[in-house]
C-alpha cells in the first residue's frame, strides 16, 4: 500500500516496523462537547484506514486517548482550557463533563460506523506515566522547570519542524500581537509538560508530582499513551491536519528525545471539513453534530457516504445541497443493490469476485482513494456476473467502507409502502418458517403457494428470505 507520510511530503510504501503487524494511534476527542461532524471527518477516514490495514491482511492494534484534561482553547498562551470551559457553560464538575462527552462521541461514533478502537484510555487515568516521562526529560536535559511549570526546551533538538508544510516564520503563535507571551520558556516554541502555576486558579484536577501539585499539558498525553501501548515504535499516527502543529510536533519532540530514536514511521492527517466561513470549529458556536443531521432526517451512514466521496488530504466543502446529492447517490445506490437481492440465488464464482475486488484495492492501497474505491463498487453493479457474487464482493468492499449497504438494501426491500406486506402473508411466513426448521418441505412449498396466490413471492436468498409483491 502506497500512504502519504505528511513527515517526508511524499508517498511512500507502507512498511510497518514489524512484519504484518500495524500499530495506529489516534488523536481522540477532547471531551467538552458534542463532536462536530468535521471532528467525525477525521474520525471516519481514519476508520476506513484502519478496516483497509485488517482487510489487506495486517494485524492492526488500535490506540485512542480521550483528552479529558490539559487541552487548551489556543496554542498560544492565552488559550483556556477547554474542560474548564465547558464544566461552567453546563454547571458542571470536570468529570461529569468528560463522561457524558465521551459516551455521546461513542455514541455518534458508532452511528457513523466507526468502531472503537481496542484501547481507548483517558489522559486522567495515566498521570503516573506522563510524570515518569517528564522526569526522564528533565534528566536527560531537554525539560527545565521555571516559573513552577515544567517546559520542554525546543532548543536541545537538532529538528523541531517536522512537517514541511511548517516554518519558523508561521509558527510565531507566542509572539503575535493577540498572544501574551510566556516570559518563562527559554524559546518561543517550548511548550508546557506540566502546569503548576498558570492563570487556571479554578482547575480542578490536580496531582501531586516531584515537580508540584498540578496538572499535564495537552501533548505529553499523546505520547505516553502510545508509549504505553505500543512500546517504543508507532507505525501510524493520525490526527486531523489542524493537529500536525504544534500538538503532533511536540509529540515527536518529547516521544523521540525521551526513546532516543524515531519514535513513529508515518503520519496520516485528514485535511479539514470547511463551511462557508472556513473550518468547522467549536469555537465559533455553531457548529453541526450528528444528532442534528438526525433531526433533520439525514440518516448518519449518508453523512459517512459523502465524506468518502472525496479524497482524505482534500479540504471538503459542507453545504446541505453537497449533503442532499450525496443522499441522492447513496439511495440509488441503495437501490440498485436491493435488485440484486432477490436473484443472488446460486453460488458464488470466488474468482470472479476476486477480479470485481481489484480495482477496489488498487483504489485504497493508492493512499486510500475513497472516492476511486466508491466508482470501483458502481463498477461491481455493472459486471457480467451473479446477482450472488456481485453481492458478495460488495459485501467484501463493505467490511471496509461500512456504509450499511446489503443491510440497507434489504430493509429497503421490506420497507412499508410498496413493499408492505399484509398481516395474512406474515402469518402464513411464520408457519412457513416452521415447516423448514421442521425440514416439511412439502408443508412448506405449499404456503408458498398459498402467498403467491395473495400475490406475493417468497425467495430464499445468501441475505435470508425475502419476501416482495409479485411484478412490484
Ligand atoms: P478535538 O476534539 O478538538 O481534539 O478534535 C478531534 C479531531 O478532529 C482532531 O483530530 C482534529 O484535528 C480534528 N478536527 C478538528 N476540526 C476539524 C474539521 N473542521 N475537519 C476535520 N477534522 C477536524
Ligand atoms: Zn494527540
């Protein structure tokens, strides 16, 4: 598979450190409010490059933290810190907040399709890591403490700018005229590993350390708990491209100066979902969740549908007429699925799958072409083959896009409506549903009779039985 690193600006075949095995990291949500759906953005392509890694046969381990603390409203140093702020626009303890907010981006997760990856940790449950790695830092040099907090100095690298897209002159965030600078860090670009002192007054976590009672930064966590879970040696970070600096910067810093060597192989970054105002951000107050997509009778899985329509290091346009064609598409989609449904019938010609599943491959391994593995799909429809095994490549196809398609096929093809099927022909279904387990298939043959003379057909498909009126 070919992935671009965003670390070398190319793209680069994907060799992981050990043989077949992937170990991937995410940036999770910083849980202080409803993740918008440009956050799920990022989440969503990440999900499909996740279930890609397994389909093409890597044994994928999957770490994800919930920053529930340290996380402030600006990279500069006048930011607050978010769960602070959303504890006091909901009267709230800090913990309150970061539970209810973790369920609910699970929650909207999980309409999306997106799993959960296998370990998911908050920042508060792994203190004593991050107070280990900052003493190693601050033995080996490349952490001073000043004015009560702990700085990482930026200075003892031979490379801090790791992304190319970045330079000195664009990261002058602590010296811009709206920023109050830090007097205490030695260079503009050091950054807090542990706060003691700072104008927080009102946290309300804290932990005692050897370096005073207080409380992490943002960036250690990302890096202790890779650390923690894959060991010396991450094979993908992924974040949204917001996230590439300064947060995944110092995480590189402080992970590598701490190991001793390179700490991860490849960075995937997802470029933004924008509105007509730029990026779609919390911090401007309105902002789009999936509850509200809901609300206004989009089903969640369309959402995913068009964000994989386009490429993930493209920026996306959001406007409700880009979501209602996508919408479009997908029920079309949808549709033309469901007539494969009662004639996939008969075996599968494995090879012919295996052919049909190319293209999709050669799509995603040309650093995950979404969009080229959704023409690939419209492509299966088109063949010269079964209802059956068109069926079960787009099934294969699935395990990775996870857009519902057979499941939303079918229930499209016993929706109420046309398809509605009178209490008669449902009871006579259930009697025939007991003669088959019975093994009665004379009993059962009859009923069928029996439903077609209502005017119904009944058809055993690889999908289960389906039932549909006669020439609808
Ligand atoms: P946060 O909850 O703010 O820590 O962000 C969660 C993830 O969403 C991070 O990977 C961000 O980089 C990403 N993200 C933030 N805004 C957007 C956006 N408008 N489009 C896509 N991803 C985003
Ligand atoms: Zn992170």
């Amino acid at each position: 598979m070919q992935i671009y690193n965003s670390e070398t600006r190319k793209k680069e075949e994907f060799i992981p450190h050990v043989a077949g095995k992937v170990k991937m990291y995410t940036c999770g949500p910083t849980v202080y409010h409803y993740a918008h759906i440009g956050n799920l953005r990022t989440y969503i392509c990440e999900d499909v490059l996740e279930k890609y890694l397994r389909f093409a046969g890597y044994d994928v381990q999957r770490i994800m933290n919930i920053t529930d603390v340290g996380h402030l409203t600006s990279d500069g140093d006048t930011g607050d810190d978010k769960m602070l702020k959303g504890a006091k626009r909901e009267h709230k303890t800090v913990m309150e907040i970061a539970d209810f907010y973790t369920k609910a981006f699970f929650a909207d997760a999980a309409a999306l399709n997106i799993k959960t990856p296998e370990i998911v940790e908050p920042a508060t449950s792994c203190i004593d890591d991050f107070i280990k790695v900052i003493g190693v830092l601050k033995e080996k040099g490349y952490a001073y403490e000043a004015g009560g907090n702990v700085y990482f100095d930026t200075s003892k690298l031979e490379s801090y700018y790791r992304f190319g897209d970045f330079t000195g002159d664009d990261l002058e965030v602590a010296v811009r005229d709206d920023v109050t600078e830090d007097g205490n860090k030695r260079n503009k670009t050091d950054f807090v590993l542990w706060f003691t002192k700072s104008k927080f007054d009102s946290q309300e976590l804290k932990w005692p350390s050897p370096f005073g009672t207080g409380y992490p930064g943002w960036h250690i966590e990302c890096s202790c708990i890779g650390m923690k879970h894959a060991g010396d040696y991450l094979d993908i970070h992924c974040g949204g491209v917001d996230n590439a600096f300064p947060h995944h910067t110092n995480e590189i810093a402080q992970s590598e100066a701490y190991l001793g060597h390179k700490w991860c192989g490849y960075w995937f970054h997802v470029h933004h979902l924008n509105t007509d105002t730029g990026k779609m951000s919390k911090s401007k107050g309105e902002f789009l969740t999936v509850s509200l997509l809901k609300e206004k009778g989009y089903d969640p899985v369309a959402y995913r549908f068009f964000c994989l329509g386009s490429h993930y290091r493209n920026s996306l346009m959001f406007t409700w007429e880009n979501l209602d064609n996508a919408v479009t598409s997908y029920n079309k989609l949808i549709g033309r699925i469901a007539r494969l449904i009662p004639d996939a019938h008969g075996d599968v010609d494995e090879e012919k799958a295996k052919e049909l599943l190319k293209g999709f491959t050669a799509a995603l391994d040309n650093d995950l072409n979404t969009s080229l593995a959704i023409t690939a799909l419209y492509d299966v429809l088109k063949a010269e083959c079964s209802a059956a095994t068109k069926l079960f490549a787009i099934e294969k196809m699935d395990s990775v896009l996870s857009l519902s398609l057979i499941e939303h096929a079918k229930a499209s093809l016993s929706a109420p409506g046309e398809n509605d099927v009178p209490d008669e022909v449902k009871a006579l279904l259930e009697e025939r549903k007991a003669a088959r387990s019975e093994k009665n298939f004379a009993l059962a043959d009859e009923i069928r009779d029996k439903i077609a003379a209502l005017g119904y057909e009944v058809r055993e498909t690889r999908e289960g039985t389906i039932v549909k009126r006669i020439g609808g």
